[in-house]
C-alpha cells in the first residue's frame, strides 16, 4: 500500500486516516490495542503521528487488513519479533513507493 502523505515531522490523525482511507475512529482503536503507536498529544490532546507512527500503522494495516490476521494474531505476530517478515515488509513498501514514482513519470510522458 502506498501513502499519498508529504514529508512531515508530524502528522494529524485525520491526515493520517484519510491516507490509509480508514475512519479516524480506527486509528484510535489501534493506538490503543498495539503498544509500538506513540503518537505524541499536544495540550489539547490532539495526536500528532511521527513518520515512524505511520510506519508501524502501515505494518498493522499490512497485517489485519491485507494478511487478515486478528488483532490478536497481529499482536502476537509483532511482540514476537518476527524481523525478516518485517524487514520483507520494508522492501515491499519501498517498492511500491518505488513503482508509484515510476507510473507518475510514465502518466507525465
């Protein structure tokens, strides 16, 4: 899945959904049910998503969404640090991103 997000330090949740084409309500959920989301609040309590937020919510919406694991099975899968299925992830990401860039060009030419 590629994300249509601009480099940012900090994202707000609605940004954050609408990439993921999710509710806001969901992403919530998930902040509370996986501990590697973290995003920061401000005084306002208004969350604010670092490019490493969206990172690991693209690995949990890799897992439940297109793996059809359970949030359990999800959680489980992450606690256990399954590192090669995350790195395999990483490189499926960045090809995506990568083939993304590429149809761009080809639509410009």
């Amino acid at each position: 899945m590629h994300l249509d997000l601009p480099e940012k330090r900090y994202y707000a949740i609605g940004e954050v959904a609408k990439a993921f084409g999710v509710n806001t309500s969901l992403i919530r959920f998930w902040e509370n049910e996986f501990d590697i989301l973290t995003p920061k609040k401000n005084a306002k309590g208004n969350r604010k998503f670092t490019p490493e937020d969206v990172k690991n919510l693209q690995l949990i919406y890799h897992l439940v969404k297109e793996k059809g694991f359970t949030l359990e099975g999800a959680k489980i899968h992450l606690k256990e640090g399954k590192k090669e299925k995350v790195d395999n992830f990483e490189i499926i990401r960045r090809l995506e991103h990568a083939k993304a860039e590429l149809l761009k060009i080809k639509e410009n030419l």
